[in-house]
C-alpha cells in the first residue's frame, strides 16, 4: 500500500491530501528517514511523525462548458482550453477544470486529492489539449501506475522560435527547481544533498521532430517520456527554441525579432502581437483503459489561436 493511502487508512479523520502534504513536509519518516507519498510500506516497518493540521477549504462546483471527448464509468476525456487552471491551489479557488468537473461529474468529489479529486496528470493554465480524469479511485490508482511506469503516450505541438539546424533529436536533461527562481522549473538544478532521499532534481527525457519550417520560427511534434512539470516549455527552451509567446521561459527579444522581421508581412505581426499565451497544445494521448485494459487513444484539435499563427506563418513563409 502507498505511504500517504497507509496513513490516511489509520487516521480516518485526515484525507489522503493531508498525508500527502505531511509526508512531503517530511513530517512523517519510514524507518527514521523521509520518504515520497507513493513509497510502498513493507511489513516491519516503523512509520512515525505527525499530521499536519486539514485546512477547512470547501470547492464549489461551478457550470463550466467543458468540452468532453469521451466518457463512460471509469474515465472523462476532457478538451481543456486554454486559460484553464486544472485545479484549486492556494489564493484560487473557483473557476478551475475540477470546479467544473464536480458540477458535471459530482461522483468524483471523493476520488483522489481534496483538492484534485479525479485528477491523474496535468496541464499548465495557459496549455491546451487532452486530459484524463479518473472518476473512481480504482481507475485513479490504475492509471497514476501507468504515469509512474511511463506506459503513457503524449504528443505536444508545439510553435517555437528558430529553426533547428536538424530535423529530430532528443533532449534528456534532468528538471528541477529553479536555484534562484522557485516559481519556475530549470535544468539547471541543483543535486540532492547528501542522504536526502527526495531529490530536487528528477531525469526527463523529450523527443523532437520538425514538422514545418517559417521564417524565424518552427512546428514541432514532441514526444514526452517522462511527465515532469513545464516539461516541454523548459526541454524546447534549454535547446534555444522556446516555445512562442512563453513569458517564463520564453525570450521578450526573440518576439520583438520576428516582429522586426522584414520578411514577416503585416498579417504575421498582427497575429503574433495579439498571441498571449505559449503555443502548446497536449494533441494525443495514449494508454490501457483501467477497466477494458485495452489501448486507447484520443486526440484534440489544435485550437483556433494555434491554428491561426500556423496559418500566417506558413503564408509568409510560402511568399
């Protein structure tokens, strides 16, 4: 069993996110050192700490026009847009992804996290494209496992500056914290300390592929092995291509540049200013169905934004 599921199970009056919270607070230790909230407890073991103290937060359910793709008793496959915040976090409460989950799917209130019932993975606020919500917690422990033993497929597109002097390659760059900045993720993290068991720093793996070509500015198909958080923004920008329109990882310059471009007509200046959010769109999603166990895959369109940039950039390209 979990760790956090374990010590919720022998304290039924904190939830799973309390554990959770605690364990990560490093509150709680396995055998005198701290441990991840998925470590598995073995029989022999001495767990001892303290629970850190359930914050009295009520989510609302709010009518939300999500655009589902699919649905049956196990899963929801939800076309998140753009703008979207997945789910509460501290200073905000309403108007995420889960609010508008528990108005349509009410029966996921207690699968998972307090505050990200039925969550499995996420996407950045400003990222469009496909996700997975569990809606019972056996397809939730189902389909974290497969995250976790990476049997999940994702496919990004993304617009970013420059053209790559080649057509494919692979980015394994380990991700972590940023050593200044803590808002933001870097691979330019520091190591773990000495006997420190979480790390701050985890290995990430991106594939690449051109998959067209403009002036000052490439589509890419990326292939995510690994799901660390901003993965694609930080991979894309650590090989100098910043995903367009990126404001934290992302170059105010390179923007500034395309807008200088002379060879970019008026068209293209117009639809790249108004451009407000990084050109990211989670396509294709792969994985077992907890309950069938077969293959499934389901995909979003780009969204109008994307498709517009696309559209002018590959116009002044073919002038």
């Amino acid at each position: 069993m979990r760790l956090d599921t374990f010590i919720a199970s022998h304290f039924p009056a904190n939830s799973r996110s309390q554990a959770c919270k605690s364990i990560r607070h490093g509150m709680i230790k396995v055998n005198g050192n701290t441990a991840k909230p998925a470590y598995r407890v073995s029989a022999g073991e001495t767990i001892q700490g303290s629970i850190l103290p359930a914050k009295q937060i009520r989510i609302e359910p709010e009518a939300m026009a999500l655009l589902t793709l699919y649905e049956d008793s196990d899963i929801i496959v939800i076309n998140k847009q753009p703008g979207i915040v997945i789910h509460p976090a501290v200073g905000h409460y309403s108007g995420t992804l889960v609010n508008g989950l528990l108005y349509c799917y009410p029966e996921i209130k207690n699968v998972g996290d307090d505050l990200r019932p039925g969550i499995v993975h996420r996407l950045d606020k400003d990222t469009s494209g496909v996700i997975v919500v569990a809606r019972n917690e056996a397809s939730l422990e189902v389909l974290a496992g497969q995250f976790k033993q990476r049997k999940v497929k994702k496919e990004y597109l993304a617009l970013v500056y420059g053209e790559p002097q080649v057509e494919s390659g692979t980015i394994k760059l380990p991700i972590g914290r940023h050593p200044s900045n803590r808002k933001k993720m870097s691979t330019r993290s520091k190591p773990p300390k000495k006997n420190q068991i979480m790390s701050r720093i985890r290995p990430a793996e991106t594939h690449w592929q051109v998959v067209e070509r403009f002036h000052g500015a490439s589509f890419l198909r990326l292939d995510l092995k690994t799901g660390r958080t901003h993965q694609a923004r930080v991979h894309c920008a650590a090989i100098h291509h910043p995903v367009i329109a990126d404001t934290v990882y992302g170059k105010t310059k390179l923007k500034e540049r395309l807008l200088k471009d002379k060879r970019s007509d008026d068209d293209s200046k117009h639809v790249l200013r108004l451009t407000s959010r990084q050109m990211l769109h989670a396509r294709r999603i792969s994985f077992t169905h907890p309950q069938t166990k077969k293959n499934v895959t389901f995909e979003c369109p780009l969204p109008e934004d994307m498709r517009k940039l696309l559209t002018v950039l590959k116009a002044n390209a073919e002038r």
